[in-house]
C-alpha cells in the first residue's frame, strides 16, 4: 500500500505497524487444522474445537477473529470458509497459497535482519548451505513460486492477447512450467521449450508434461549452454518469456541474458519481461528490498532500466501493461510495435507530473447526481458567474450521455496550486492525445483558474476551459473514495487541500 499526501490517520499507522499478525492468524489458522476441517464441509464451533483440539474459551475467541476478518463465515450455527479462503487457503483450490504460507517464515528471518543489510551491504546474510538444506529450502521455494504462478501466469495470458495461431515459446527460467501450461492450453497448436536449472527440470513430474512442452535443462548465465539452446533452435521462437526473473541478477547480467537468449527469437517476435517493477507501485518498491535482503544482487529494476536494457539488446520498442496483482508485462519488439491499450504509461507520465495518485477506472461506475448540482445553484457564491461552471457547463444528462462514449478513464489527484492543477491536467490530455487515445478529454476539480472573473459576454480562454466534476453532477467524494483516494471537508486551515480531475480516454 501507498500512504497517499491526504492520509494523515492512526489507522494506517495501526495497519502498517501491526499487519505481520494477520499473517499469523492465517499461518495458524491452517496449521491447526481449521482451513482442512472446513474445506471438508460446514461445522459447528462445538465440533471445530474437538476435532482441532482447541481449548474452549481461547479457540472461541480465534474463531470469532476469523470470522470478523472475513476468512470465515457463520451461518444458522454452522461455520463455513469464506469464499477468499476457498480460493487461496484450501487444499483443494487450484489457486492455493498453502506453500507460500509455509515459505514465508523463511524469508521473514532474513527481514528482522534488514539493518543489518543496510549496514553491511547487500549479501551481507548469505550463507553457504548444506546440501541437504539446499535442497529442502528449493523444494519449498519452487513449491511457493509454483502455487504464485497459478494465480499470475491467469493474469499474463489475460493481458497477452495478439497472437498467431501456431508458434514457439521459450521460457527463460520456467521453474515447473506453470506459465507455459497455462499458455498452451489456451494455444494448444503451439510449441513449448521450458528452460532452466537442472535441479529445478528434474523435479517436474514426467507424466505431468503436455506433449508439446519440452524441457531444457541449462544454466541460464552459462554463455555455453544457451548458446547450445540458440544453435539448436536457430532463432525460430516467436514469444520468448522472462518471468520473475530478472529481478534475480544485476544489471551486466541481464543485459548479457537477454542479448543472447535474444538470438532465440525471431525478428517479429515478442519478448515479455514479466516482473515487479520499483517505479510501478510500492510492492514493486518492497520487492526490491525484498531482493536485498534475501538475494546477493538481486533487485526490483524500474521501467526505465528495464527499458534501457531491452534497447541495448536490440528490442526498440516496448510497452508496459499492467496486472491485478501489482506485476508488469513490459512487451518488446524489434520492429513492429506491440499494440496495447494499457494506460500505464498515462499514469506514470501523471504520476511523474504534479500528481500524486493515477487511478484507472470504468467510466461506467461514475455517477451523475442532480443534488451536486443542486449544492452549486443553491450555496455558490460564484454561481453564474464562470463559463466553466452551472449552468454554462455540461447539464446532467449531457455527462452521462458523453460517458458513454468511453470505455475508460484515469482519475487523478493533485495539490494547490489550482493553477498548476489545471495545467497539468491540460497536458495529461495532451499526451493521452498524442499517445493514441484520439478522444481523450479532461475534467477539472475547482472553478476554471484562468482569468479572476469571467468577461460576461464570452470565454477568454475557451482553448484552457474544461467542466469540473462538481459542476456535471459528479459525487467527487465517492468517486474518489471508490478508488482508494480519501476525501475530507476541510475543517482546519491548515488541513490537506487536494483536488481531483478526470480523463476521459478510448
């Protein structure tokens, strides 16, 4: 999560300080048996503490956590999982989580740690392992990434839509294949060369290996073995993946991969970097301190870098989509570029340009409501007054006529001054235009700012002016409740001051 400029609560504060004990509740909560009984079929709490051996009082209580917590539910006596549970906590769930959960531990050993990195530098708690140790904790963290890959690998394909109906992937440290099954089931006609360590191919069931998925065991930085990989394929790939991947080495490392394995592909094709970004969102920037904690060089690489490797190895073009989860897919080309509707670059260019939050919504779930412009004509003093404003601007059915229109739109926050506001808006209009959004068009937040009274008879600015929300009917303070930006009245005169605008995009 992002403490945005206008969160200023003790809320937040408890969340962030305390939010290791809900991992807690959910690593016991599967550990004593709970999530298995239930997963079973509904139980009463009378039955759920027999069978679990929970003490009375003490398990009461915990039950009644999971329940107020939303991984349980409690119907006519009968206790049942909730549908979040099914999904990530049972035992049966295609997209179970169980592993991860049991990984996570591990991980959080090396976190209670972290000044010591900062101090020491990165690398500074790695330590050889045995043999036996090795293997158990690759067993576990293959077993971690292979259930985070059934819920991810949902999302990619989702989001990689543009291809042929035959062809060959390649992916570039596949661990178990999840990725390239998912792939293959939706393009059964093509061809899949998994590729990586040794110890990882051999752990992959045989008899779970579709028939046209291969497995290529190979040290991925040894120049030798993959040059064998490109010798052998002659660079026929038409979709070469690498996913989390990259954060894993540093930067000479992953310009060297991804300039050979590069030759695997052929020039029309597509490289995707699939990966957690620094720049994207503050879990990519967790993750890259996830990565020096736990990694000797790893890192969490920002688009920039990303791109600039990319471009180094050859690819000129790319585009970043990105997914529900808080990943990217950067998708790069030789020649052609990839054609996305993504708008994550229009956030990026606001969020680098006056704006503190970029949200991109449906602009079906916008509302236009006759008491907001009631609250205009009956408390306004400037009402009348302003072109841009009631009842010179767009009327109610006017606004909802015009959302639909689009398909999408970028909700935006700023700061003072209103000015500066609307000028920025102006220009996030602008480069949605010349980024390909044809119909892009931006309503402000506040009074237009240009002149400091209008010229009664005419617009001086009619090239500058735009409606606010407010004056279309717009609940700004839903609409931006909605999608996670907290509004407040100002009561105090040095409260958080913030204004919110829209861009219409398609």
């Amino acid at each position: 999560m992002k403490i945005l400029p206008s969160d200023n609560s003790y809320r937040t504060f408890c969340d962030l300080t305390s939010g290791y004990r809900m991992f807690c509740v959910i690593a016991e909560a599967v550990s004593s048996g709970i999530i298995d009984l239930l997963d079973e079929g509904a139980r009463t709490l009378d039955e759920l503490q027999v069978a679990t051996g929970l003490k009375t009082e003490e398990g009461g209580r915990f039950i009644d956590l999971l329940v107020n917590a939303g991984l349980l539910e409690r119907y006519e006596g009968q206790l049942f999982l909730s549908r979040f549970s099914r999904s990530y906590l049972g035992r049966s769930s295609a997209t179970s989580q169980r592993h991860v959960i049991e990984f996570e531990p591990i991980l959080m050993e090396h976190w209670r740690k972290l000044g010591t990195v900062l101090h020491e530098g990165q690398g500074a708690l790695i330590r050889e392992q045995s043999t036996a140790e090795y293997r158990e904790r690759l067993q576990l963290f293959q077993q971690a990434m292979a259930e985070a890959a059934q819920v991810r690998c949902l999302e990619l394909w989702d989001a990689v839509t543009l291809v042929p109906e035959r062809g060959t992937i390649i992916d570039i440290g596949a661990g178990d294949g999840t990725y390239l099954r998912e792939f293959l089931a939706r393009h059964p006609l093509w061809q899949g060369i998994a590729c990586d360590l040794p110890d990882v191919c051999s752990r992959v069931a045989v008899d779970a290996i579709p028939d046209n998925l291969l497995f290529y065991p190979c040290n991925i930085l040894d120049r030798q073995e993959l040059a064998a990989l490109v010798a052998g394929y002659h660079a026929q790939a038409d979709l070469l993946l690498f996913s989390n991947i990259c954060h894993c080495y540093d930067t000479a490392e992953n310009e060297a991969l991804l300039l050979q394995a590069g030759e695997l592909l052929a020039d029309d094709g597509l490289l995707i970097v699939h990966d957690f970004f620094r720049d994207a969102n503050s879990f990519g920037a967790l993750y890259d301190l996830h990565m020096l904690v736990n990694t000797w060089n790893g890192r969490s690489y920002t688009t920039a870098e990303t791109a600039g490797m990319l471009h180094s190895a050859g690819f000129g073009h790319h585009v970043a989509i990105e997914l529900p989860s808080a990943s990217l897919a950067i998708i790069a080309t030789r020649s052609t570029p990839y054609q996305s509707a993504s708008l994550f670059a229009l956030k990026s260019h606001a969020l680098s340009h006056g704006f503190y939050a970029a949200v991109e919504l449906d602009p079906a779930r916008i509302r236009s409501e006759a008491w907001v412009r009631a609250k205009c004509a009956y408390g306004c003093s400037q009402y009348g007054t302003r072109w841009s404003c009631p009842p010179h601007a767009m009327d109610q059915g006017g606004f909802e006529e015009l959302l639909g229109c689009y398909s999408r739109a970028l909700l935006v926050a700023g700061q003072p001054p209103l000015r500066d506001f609307q000028e920025n808006l102006l220009g996030l209009e602008r480069e949605a235009f010349l980024g390909g959004f044809k119909k892009a068009l931006v309503f402000s937040g506040g009074p237009c700012s240009w002149c400091e009274s209008c010229d009664d008879t005419r617009c001086r600015f009619p090239e500058k002016r735009r409606p606010s929300l407010e004056s279309c009917g717009c609940d700004v303070f839903a609409l931006a409740e909605s999608c996670g930006i907290p509004l407040a009245p100002l009561r105090n005169s040095d409260d958080f001051v913030q204004y919110v605008g829209l861009v219409l995009v398609d």
